[in-house]
C-alpha cells in the first residue's frame, strides 16, 4: 500500500502554491510597491506564501505531534488572511476617512495578534489523525466562530471591492476587479470546504486557484498596471518548464519500468530513451506551440490581419477604399465598437472625419490644425489613451467642444498616422467590446497597419491631387476655348451690332420724322412698316449681343433666387400642363428651396435663363420623367440646380453646350437659349455648370455671387430717387447742343428736337461741340461716342468740367457694352442705344432737366 | 466618489503628480499652444454673447495678433453695470456661481464662475495642496481625506465660494467643517478651526499669512493662561500630541508652538505679504508658506514650484499678457495711449510688467486689467528644473510712493524695511505728504514696544537703503532724511477697526490701507490717537 504521507500528489500541491505566491509576489514588489493598494496586496501574497510553505511543512511532517505543530501555524494563515485581503480592499476602495480606516486597522490586527496568541494552544486544532488521504486536523469548538468572522471579512472585503466594480468608469480597473473577486470567491470555497470533517483536504488547490488566476491576470491583463517586461520569458520559463518536467517524468517512469521489469542496461536504456525522446518530440513541439498560442493568440491572428491589410491596400488608389479598408480591418480585428478616422482637409485647416463606425458621422466636428491634440499627434511618435488626457499637461489646450467630442466616441486610443514625421490622419479608437484594455500586441499590429496606412494614405491623396489638378486643368483648358471663341464672336458681333444700329437709327429717325409730316394713309403704312423693320432689326442685334455676352447696359438690384425660381416655374407651368394635356407627357416637378441671400442681378434676365435651361431639361425627357429644382447657398454663392433624368449629353457635345446656334434639337431648336443663359450669368459674375450621363439625366448649377450687405443697401437707398425722378415728370423747352459726325444722325436728331419744341444747335465733331459749348449757353448736350480725334467721352468731361449741371446723353451704336454707373462717373448722365425713338428721346431729355431743376431747388 | 478623488485611487503616483503638477513640465512653446487654443476658443465661446459682443464691439478676432490689435485693454468700469447686477442673460453660459472680491478699493468686484471654470479651478486646488506639501518632484503627500485648517472668508467671497464648491469634485476634511463655521463671524470660525486643528492635528493649513502669524502668536500669548477641558484632556491623540509638544519646546526651551501640536504638512497662503511673513510663519507652524496668486477676476493665475521659492504661471486658466513698465507709465501720462503688450514667451528677467488677462472658459473678460505689477526673477528655475518664466508679485498697479521721481515704493517694500528694523509693531500706514515741495514718506505707526520717533524713522530709512537701490539717491539728491514717523499710541488701530465695525464696514474694509489710505482715514487715525495720549 502506498504511504499517502509520502505520496506526490499529497506533497506536490502545497509547493507549486508556494512557488506561484513567492513569483507573484516578487513581481508586485518590484513592479509597483510604492502604490499603497499593492503593498496591501504584497501583505496578502505574503501570507499566501507562508500558508502554502506551512501545509507543505504540515503534510511532510514525520509524525503527528510535528504535523499539529505545523497545523497550528496554518491556522494562524488561514485565520489572519481575511484581515490583510480586508484591509488590501479598503485600500482599493480609499474610502473617505481614513482615521475611521486606521481604528478598523488597529481592530483588526489586533485580532490577528490573539489568533497568534491562541493558535499554538489547542483552542483552534485539538489534534491530528492519519487518514487515507493523510494527516486530517480536528478543528476545536473555538475554530469554528473564528472561521465564520474570517468568512465575513472575506465577504466583506469582497463587498468593498465589487463596490468599486460597480461604480468604477474604468472597464480595465472593473477588468482587474473582476479576476481578483473570481479568485478570491474560488479561495473562501476552498477555506471553507477544508473546514467540513471529513472531507479531504481542497483548500491548497484553491490557493493555487488563485494565485494562478491571479498570475494570469498580471500577465494577460496587467492587473494592478504591473506590465512585465519579462512577460515573455516568466511565460516560457513556467510553461516550457512545466511541459519539460512532465516529458521528464515521462521518460524516468520508462526507464524505471525498463530496468525494473526487463532488466535492460543502462546503454540500451539510454538508447531506447533516445529514440522515444526523439519520437516525442513533435507532441513536446505540439504542446509549445499551443502555450504559445494561448498565450499570443492575438499576435498569431494580428500577423495575419497585417499581412491582409497589406495585400488591400496594394490594390488601390481610392481614398475612400482605403480609409474604409482601415476602419474595417481595425474594428473587426480588435473589436472596438467605434473608430474614427480624421485626414486633413484641402486647404489643410482642419481635420476632418474621412470615416467613422458606430457612430454618427454628424455628431462630430473636424479638428482644428491648431488643436492641442492635432499639435501633439504631429510632434509625437506614441499613442494616447484615455487616461493620457486627464494626465498629460499639454492636454490641458483641450477645448470643451474637443472633449466632449472625445468623449462621444468614447475615445479610448488615439493614433497619429505619420508618414516621414508629416501628420497624414489620426485614428481614433472607442473602448473594446470586451471591456478589455487594448493590449501592448493590440498596439504593436496597430503601429504596423498605421503606419502602412499613413503612406497608403499620403500616396491615395497625392494621386487624387494629381487626378484633381488634370481635371481642373481640363476644365479651365474648356472655358478658354470657350471664353476665347465668345470674345471673338463678341468682337465681330459688337462691331456688326455698331454699324447696324447707326443705320437703324438713320432709317428710324427719318421714317418717324416722316411719319410726323405725311398724311397720306397709303405712304403712312409704308413708313410704319419701315419704322417696326427698324425696330425689329435694333433687337435682333441686342439678341445678337446678348449671346455674344457683351451686354452691361443693365442695372443689377438684389434678387432673390427663390423668386427666380418662383418666376420661371410660373412661365414654364403652361408649357408642362399643354405637353401632359396634348402629348401625354407627365413630368414629376419637384421643388427644395432652401433659405439663401440675395445676389445682385437683374431678375428679368435671370428668369430668362432659367426657363431657357427648364425647357432644355422638359425637352430632354423624351416621356414621362422628373423634373427637380434645388436652391441652396454654399459660402459666398448662391445655386439653383435642375436636374432631369432625361437622355442626358453625350460625352463628345459636351464641350459645344453653350456655343451659339448649336443644338441637339434639331429643327426644334435654334441653338441659342443656352448661349444666351452663358451669357447673362456671366455677366452676373457667376457660372453654369453640369453635370449629365447619357440615359441618367442632367443636372445644372447655376452659380451666382451673394451680394454684399452695402451693395444691398447702396441698392436700397437709390431706388426712391429714381422713381420719385420718373413720378415727376415736367415737360420744358431748352437749348440743345448736340455734337455728332454723322450727317444722317445729327439731322434727325435736329428735326425731332426742334419738333419738340427745343432750340437745337449743331457741331458736327467733338472739337466744335466743345468750343460751341463753352462760347454757348445750353441745358443740355447730346452726342455721339464714336467720333474723330474727340470721343463723346471727352466732350462729356469738357461739358462737366465748364458747368457741372449740364446733363450729357451718349448716344451709340455699343450702348448696352457700357457700364452706366461708370459712364456716370465720366459725366454721362444717360446713355441711348441707337436705333432708338423719339418717344425715348424726349423722354430721357425731360427727366434730365427736371432733375436739373429739383438739383437747383 | 468625488471627481478628483477617482483619479488618487486609479492612478500611480507619477501619474497623480503628472495630472496636477504636469505643467511645471511644459515648454514654453507648449504654454503658448495652450494659450492660442483656449484664447480662440474662448473668442469662438464668447463672442455671441451681449457682453462678449460688447466688449469685442462686435468683431471675431480669427488670430491672437487680431485680438490684440483690435480688443481694447478693459477694467471693471467696462462690465460692472452687469456684473455688479449678476445679471446672466448678457453672458455666454450660465455660471456655476458667482463670487465677490474682498472690496479692498471700497466696493465688490462680482464675478461668475462657469463649470468649466471651475473644474479647471478644483483641480489647481489639487495642485496647491500637492506642491505645498511635497519636497520634491514627485513627492504626492496630500490625498483625498486630508484634514485642511481654513481661515478665509465664507461665500459669496471668492476663495470662500471656491472652497465651499470644492468637495464635490475632492474629498477633504474643513477645519472647521462649512456646515459649522459659514454662518459665524470670522474670529469665531477662526478659533473653531484652530481648536479642532490642535485637537486633531491638520495636515494642510490654508489661510492668509497675517492671520497665520496671529494664530501662532496668539497661542503663545495665551498658552499659560489656557485652560484644557478634561474631555480634550481624555482624548488619547491629543493627550499624546500635548505630552510630545511639551516635551520638544521644553527640551528647545521654547514656549509650546502651533507646530508643536498641529504638524502640518504645507501652510499654503495667498496675498502680497507672504515674503514679509515667511519666517514667522516657518517658526510658528514649521513649514515654509506656499504662495499662490490669485484674485476674483482673474482666479488662480501662478503658484509657486514645490521648492517655494518663485511662482509659474498657469497656462490654462487665463490669456496672459503683460504691459512693460516703461509703456504703462506712458499711458498714465496720456489716457489715450495705446500700450503695447508682451506674451509670456516675451517676457524679460528683471523686468516689471502689469497683467492682463482675458479668462478662459467661459467668462467674458477680455483683455482687462487685473491691476497687479509682477516681476520676473528667472526665465526658468534651475532648481527644480521648471523651464517657464518664474515670476513674484511686486505691487499693485498705482499703489507705489514716488519720492522726487528717484525711487519708487510699493507696500512689500516698505514693509519689508519695517519688519528688518526688528521693532515689534502693531499696525502701519504710509503715503507721500509735503512739507511746501518737499516730498516725505510718512509713516504712522503703531508699536508694541517704547521707542522714538525719530530713533524709528532712521532705522527704516536705514533698511530702505538696503532694500531699495534707488533709494539710496533720495537721501543723497534731498540732503535729508525723506522718511518720517508718526507714532500712534496702543490701540489706536484697535480703536480704529471696531469703529468702523460698528458703522457695518465689511470685512475688508476694516483696517487702514498700507499704502495712499485717503485723508480721511489718516484724520481718524490721528484723532483716535490724540484720545488715547490724552491729549
């Protein structure tokens, strides 16, 4: 029969408690013993070491008196632990007051002291017996109420601390709490199972339960912040000596048996060893590998997560791939609920959120370039935790908005992307899903994927850069052939358009003249005939020089987009009714306009342009379709959009839009209506843009500047003076200069004056216009722009520098090329567009001295 | 658990150190970082508001060099009509609370205090209490729980309100505890605190350096006439302490001192006269005072290194600029001079600069003028390894004595120069008085021991020599002594501070100003005196 005394299994159990209490404790002494809560925590191992020396001591004991002496001691382990794991639990929870703690303190050692006093006697242990299992310790009565208060200090103590695992905002301090309350409930089942008779003894393997729960902790989860830097090493050591002593045991058991049983030598023994050692080599490899998987899963499955990042982001270019590609790969990797990646934006002010999950993008604002946390990111190498920005001085630059941004994607780890020492992004990371501290594996796969991703990253941007400028390029290469085809076009069309207009005015002047002296209502109907030609010629030529976008004859007010829009739907709602009504065709018109300031243009002219790109869009849906209008303001600019989802243009016309006389109509179409939109919102300082995919739709934006707040109000305060200048019209006779090189002009403009009623003088170039008027008195000169050495311009000046109140009218064949404000400013009072009437004439002349009047008082 | 006190539980001592004494730490480009931040931040915060608007007329200043160029310097004039009326629809965020100045210029300066503010606020509170107590870089002696013996005024003062705040973000013990001493007059309190202190011991005391003095010399005095309860005499701590303290001063041959019974670790003081106090306060309490600087309107500002010795300003409370000398006396000269102003990253050793301070976090002062003159001894501390720039209080702005455009004297000075004589004195006021155009520094003065005029004049003119290089000139330039003394009998200060208790003068009121008290006072004082002497 075997002799349980000396049997392993009996023996074995109290040492392998003594060697993981003495490592554990060694290690919580080195690593952190200045921290009162670890020093509680030293006592407490100490203990636990002592106890598990004395059971060894007890149950190698020779004979029964020497194992009650030694089980005497145990009790005084066994009964004072529960006050050092108290007193290490009022530590950890540094309750308020702490002179309350130090009478508890002095209560409680004082306690342990009588227990010291009293173990030796037979009041705890009566006496030993030899069981099957071996020495069994007779509790004495007094044991047992003893028993009963360590077990509700224990609880108590254990209390204490899930206090603070409750309330604690800390996942990895609720982490550390939790394996330390796990291996202290597994200690008091154990303590107390060792107290029923009868039973063998358990409670060593329950204080090797906890020291090994506990050494787990310290190495996987760095319970009480004790990180190892020998982690590794202790790791392999205890692991490898572990599998080493078991293959050790193993091989003296064989060869045991082999001499023993078979009587084979040593030499022989030796060699068949040999030969089952090299046999079980793989199974001892096997078994290494598993520890070292257990123990470095992460980093097996982090190596693999690198590896795969790196082959996606070998495949792209696109910044958004990539920025995805990363979020995706960390969160699922290190499963984090939330992450948030921040690049910089194109001017470079800010960071901003290129991709974020599991959490609404919208609830975060960019960062700054002058964010504290944006400055530290750029000059530092590390990561930052949650912790660093409580503690970290330089933090202290976090604005409010910052922190409580942080604190919404419950920022755990922050991570610079650095690319050569330049800040590419930073990464933010939420807490893991289990609570858990991201571990120094987490953070080294984290530094290898960031830092592939920073470079990726800089890489995708400079290719989008690069695919930006040639884009721009493209375009600006468009609008130059396109501007430069406009002006020659302007040029030719401005040049026909001043020739034309003199002659018009010839031919208008004269049939109105003549219409004035004939009766004959046979003739009359001739001239009036001659007279609506002249007209009609006078505004093809304006149409002329509306496309060619050398109009600035208007006056621009503040306009409201929104009542653009209000407008132009009112023009186009006939035609849309008419198509559903004659043709069938039913277009979904939908409308979203947003709240915009006003832009400084002529309203009429701008309604003109959008019912010219509305009708574009009714006309490109070739059935029923939609139909949208969007107004919207962006920075200085305000945008109305109509987007159709009709045939859309094709890639190789979409350079000829907006060119005159093209059309994809047909013979439906002239070629002009977008020609004539082009130039009109030019003119108005702003831009028409698309964007169409054949068989999509179009979409257009017409972008137009928001006017500033003195432009409106310089606007508002003009209008009255001028429509008080119209309401008081008061007809006068007055002495007329007028100066003009044209014959055929000056004649007309003589008889229509004098018929009138004014007296008229004449000069037939600038030189005599400007001696006439100085040897003359006159109220008012007229004449013409385009003449010989002198220009109107000057006679003009000379007019206004003799006597200032004279008004000047400029009459020309480029009149709407002239920008009235200016011309004001040069001494034109009023510029007339030839061909003009006689009505339009008189009238101008009669506004002017009447305002000449008020001006005199 | 309080805020504040989760971190003393969670984190290591180097990380404790690192949250509330990390500053001391930064460079002086990471000071200015902060400093832009928190300035466009409080502009971005602040601007909105009626008062922001006010005060910044309207404009958002995109740069720090914007703000400077555009905002003008402001006082309390600028913001008292709706300050003084704590009225809080003209600020940017509703205040946590709002506090009051002492009124030593003769009326309330009203403050709010925003939560952010003061989160900011409780954790410099930490600061205090841990750079006071620890003797070296690192050292936490201070922790949630700790008894503090308080001597400040009660809310709505500052610090009052500040402290009466604090334990919802730190754990500490009053002495006396705020339920018992708020609703007490000040020497009431003042003795609660104090007995509870000898009683219990005290780890931190915080009070003002005068009161500090007081306490231990009032214990002295009264040591042998003090009569112990036998219920004190039965508690076994006290009885324990009573016995040691005997023992040590016998053993020193000394009377029983504060120190003896109380053994703080840090005797933390606010106030210009700290210098003037240190060594008393050493001998009676044991420690050597730890000097912050603050005021109503500008909160915590600067506090000193834990080798007490200069001050470090603090880079998140508030927009720090400084007038040099040279261009505030410009602009005294002509109101409508535009000083210029230097940043701290600007500043020079030895100079002297007023402050001016635009609050961050909330509140909206912009660019105002905390009426303060400071100096700065070092671009950085050797010592303790600090690399900011150290500064100590020199005066308020206007309260100096110019004596015939030669030397220029603040109150430190001429207390100073009182104290080195070694006369054992009472009470002092001194201003600049003429004798035809003859300018005199008089001092009145109010000694606890038998000496003449005279004898008094010349012994202080003797240590303004030595204190006050300028000074020097006065005597040679004038052929005279420019010092003279007026002896006011005992109790004339006495006198004078119940009577103006019993017209209901607050608190701060109470006693002559050191320095330019106005003839009013003056008369008083001379007038009390002519009772006393009989004459």
């Amino acid at each position: 029969m075997i002799n349980p005394l000396t049997h392993p299994s009996y023996l074995f159990p109290p040492l392998v408690a003594f060697v993981i209490s003495i490592v554990l404790l060694i290690t919580v002494l080195v690593k952190s013993r200045r921290i009162a809560r670890d020093k509680a925590f030293c006592a407490f191992l100490f203990c636990l070491t002592l106890w598990s020396i004395a059971i060894y001591l007890f149950r190698s004991s020779p004979d029964i008196n020497r194992a009650l002496f030694w089980d005497r001691i145990v009790a005084i382990f066994v009964l004072g632990l529960p006050v050092v794991f108290y007193h290490f639990s009022l530590t950890y929870v540094q309750t308020r007051v702490r002179a309350i703690h130090k009478r508890v303190y002095l209560f409680l050692y004082l306690y342990w002291l009588l227990i010291v006093i009293l173990a030796p006697s037979s009041l705890f242990i009566e006496r030993i017996e030899l069981r099957s299992y071996g020495y069994a310790p007779i509790a004495a009565p007094l044991m047992y109420p003893f028993m009963i208060f360590c077990v509700s200090l224990m609880l108590a103590g254990l209390y204490n601390l899930s206090k603070v695992y409750r309330t604690s905002l800390i996942s990895e301090e609720r982490n550390h709490l939790f394996y330390i309350i796990i291996a202290t409930l597994i200690l008091i089942v154990g303590t107390l199972l060792d107290a029923i008779p009868g039973l063998p003894p358990i409670g060593i393997w329950s204080n090797i339960a906890f020291s090994t729960i506990t050494a787990i902790a310290i190495l996987r989860y760095h319970l009480l912040d004790i990180r190892l830097v020998i982690k590794k090493g202790l790791v392999y050591f205890g692991s490898i000596g572990l599998l080493m002593v078991i293959y050790g045991i193993l091989l003296f058991g064989i060869s045991q048996y082999l001499e023993r049983n078979w009587g084979i030598t040593f030499w022989r023994n030796a060699l068949i060893l040999l030969v089952i050692a090299i046999s079980l080599y793989p199974i001892f490899r096997k078994s290494q590998e598993r520890v070292d998987r257990w123990f470095y899963r992460e980093k097996y499955d982090h190596l693999a997560i690198i590896e795969r990042f790196g082959e996606e982001i070998k495949s792209t270019m696109d910044l958004t791939l990539l920025t995805s590609s990363l979020i995706n790969i960390v969160t699922s990797v290190l499963k984090c609920g939330i992450a948030c990646l921040f690049l910089p934006d194109s001017e470079g002010k800010y960071f901003m959120v290129a991709k974020c999950q599991g959490i609404d993008i919208n609830v975060l604002s960019g960062l700054s370039q002058q964010s504290i946390l944006v400055l530290w990111a750029e000059r530092n190498e590390g990561f930052l935790n949650r912790r660093d920005i409580d503690v970290i001085p330089q933090m202290r630059g976090l604005t409010v908005q910052e922190r409580s941004m942080l604190d919404e994607v419950k920022a755990s780890l922050i991570i610079p992307l650095k690319n050569r020492d330049k800040l590419s992004g930073i990464l933010v990371l939420g807490p893991k899903l289990s609570e858990q501290k991201y571990s120094e594996d987490d953070l080294m796969m984290l530094r290898v994927v960031c830092g592939q991703a920073a470079v990726s990253l800089d890489n995708a941007r400079l290719f989008k850069e690069v695919e930006d400028s040639l884009f721009e390029l493209k375009r600006v290469q468009e609008q130059l052939v396109r501007a430069e085809r406009t002006r020659a076009l302007g040029e030719m069309a401005g040049g026909v358009a001043h020739d034309f207009n003199n002659i018009l005015a010839a031919i208008l002047g004269r049939a109105q003249l003549a219409l004035d002296d004939v009766t004959d209502e046979r003739i009359r109907k001739g001239l009036k005939v001659i007279e609506q030609a002249a007209l009609d010629g006078a505004r093809t030529v304006r149409r002329l020089q509306d496309f060619t976008r050398v109009r600035a004859d208007h006056q621009f007010e503040p306009v409201n987009i929104n009542d653009v829009v209000k407008k132009s739907l009112e023009l186009v709602e006939p035609r849309l009714r008419e198509l559903q009504e004659a043709k069938g065709k039913a277009i979904d018109l939908s409308l979203s306009q947003e709240q915009v300031e006003p832009v400084m243009g002529d309203q009429g002219e701008l309604v003109e342009t959008l019912v010219n790109i509305l009708n574009n869009s009714i006309d490109a849906i070739s059935d029923n379709g939609k139909l949208g209008i969007t107004t919207r303001q962006e920075n200085n600019y305000a945008e109305i959009a109509v987007s159709d989802n009709g045939t859309g243009i094709p890639d190789n016309i979409k350079n000829r839009i907006g060119d005159p006389y093209f059309s994809t109509k047909g013979r439906l179409g002239m070629g002009l209506g977008l020609s004539v939109a082009y130039g009109i919102v030019n003119r108005h300082g702003g831009s028409i843009d698309f964007d169409s995919s054949v068989g999509e739709g179009t979409t257009f934006y017409i972008k137009l500047p928001i006017a500033s707040r003195e432009k409106v109000q310089q606007s508002v305060a003009k209008k009255p003076e001028g429509d008080l200048g119209i309401l008081n019209r008061v007809v006068k006779k007055a002495r007329i200069l007028v100066v003009d090189d044209d014959e055929r002009i000056r004649d007309n403009l003589q008889t229509m004056l004098i018929q009138s009623g004014h007296d008229v003088t004449i000069a037939e170039n600038g030189v005599q216009g400007i001696s006439k008027f100085n040897d003359g008195d006159y109220d008012l000169v007229i004449t013409d722009l385009g003449m010989p050495n002198v220009s109107g311009w000057e006679v003009a000046k000379a007019v206004k520098r003799q006597v200032s109140v004279v008004p000047v009218i400029l009459i020309t064949g480029w009149g709407v090329q002239f920008d009235r404000e200016k011309a004001r400013l040069d001494g034109v009072d009023e510029i007339l567009t030839k061909p003009f009437t006689r009505e339009r004439l008189c009238e101008s002349i009669e506004r002017l001295l009447n305002m000449v009047d008020r001006s005199l008082g | 658990m309080a805020y504040e006190d989760e971190f003393f539980r969670t984190l290591s001592e180097k990380d404790i150190w690192q949250r509330y004494c990390g500053f001391l730490d930064i460079s002086i480009d990471e000071f200015m970082d902060i400093q832009r931040r928190l300035l466009m931040d409080q502009i971005a915060r602040v601007s909105d508001s009626f008062l922001g608007k006010k005060i910044l007329n309207g404009i958002k200043p995109k740069s720090e060099e914007e703000f400077r160029h555009k905002v003008p310097i402001t006082t309390y004039q600028d913001y008292e009509p709706y300050l003084s009326a704590r009225c809080e629809d003209v600020l940017a965020e509703k205040p946590l609370f709002w506090c009051h100045s002492a009124g030593r210029r003769g009326s309330f300066k009203w403050m709010p205090f925003t939560v952010a503010e003061y989160e900011v606020t409780a954790k410099y509170c930490v600061s205090v209490c841990i750079l006071g107590t620890a003797n070296k870089r690192g050292d936490i002696n201070f922790h949630p729980g700790d008894r503090v013996l308080m001597n400040l005024a009660p809310p709505p003062y500052t610090f009052g309100s500040i402290l009466h705040h604090l334990p919802q973000y730190f754990t500490f013990r009053p002495q006396p505890p705020f339920d018992e001493s708020e609703n007490v007059d000040f020497q009431t309190r003042l003795q609660q605190g104090f007995t509870l202190a000898l009683q219990q011991g005290t780890d931190v005391v915080l009070s003002l350096s005068s009161i500090m003095v007081k306490m231990g010399q009032s214990f002295v005095e009264r040591q042998k006439t003090m009569k112990l309860s036998p219920s004190i005499l039965l508690k076994p701590r006290f009885l324990k302490s009573l016995i040691r303290a005997r023992l040590v001063s016998k053993r020193q041959g000394r009377a029983m001192l504060p120190r003896d019974l109380c053994q703080p670790r840090a005797a933390l003081t606010g106030g210009t006269d700290t210098t003037i106090y240190r060594d008393e306060i050493l001998y009676y309490w044991g420690v050597k005072p730890f000097e912050f600087y603050g005021a109503t309107d500008s909160g915590f500002l600067a506090m000193q290194n834990w080798n007490k010795k200069w001050m470090t300003f603090l880079p998140d409370v508030s927009f720090l600029e400084f007038i040099p000398e040279e261009e505030t006396i410009k602009w005294a000269e002509n109101p409508d001079y535009k000083p210029s102003t230097v940043l701290f990253n600007e500043v020079e050793v030895g100079k002297a600069y007023e402050i001016i301070i635009t609050r961050f976090h909330g509140t909206p002062l912009f660019r105002y003028r905390v009426g303060d003159v400071i100096k700065f001894a070092a671009l950085e501390d050797e010592e303790t390894g600090v690399k900011l720039p150290q500064m100590f209080f020199y005066h308020r702005a206007g309260e100096t004595i110019d004596l015939a455009s030669l030397a220029r004297l603040d109150e430190r000075t001429i207390w100073k120069a009182i104290a080195n004589t070694g006369i054992k004195y009472e009470e002092w006021s001194a201003r600049k008085e003429y004798n035809g155009s003859q300018s005199f520094l008089c001092i009145y003065i109010e000694l606890k021991e038998e000496r003449q005029a005279g004898e008094v004049g010349h012994l202080i003119d003797e240590q303004l020599k030595i204190i006050d290089i300028d000074y020097v000139d006065v005597g040679t330039e004038l052929e005279l002594q420019p010092v003279k003394v007026t002896l006011l009998p005992p109790g004339t200060f006495q006198r004078y501070l119940l009577e103006r208790q019993k017209e209901g003068a607050d608190l701060a009121h109470l006693k002559p100003a050191h320095i330019n008290a106005p003839d009013e006072t003056i008369r008083r004082l001379l007038k009390l005196s002519e009772v006393y002497s009989g004459k």
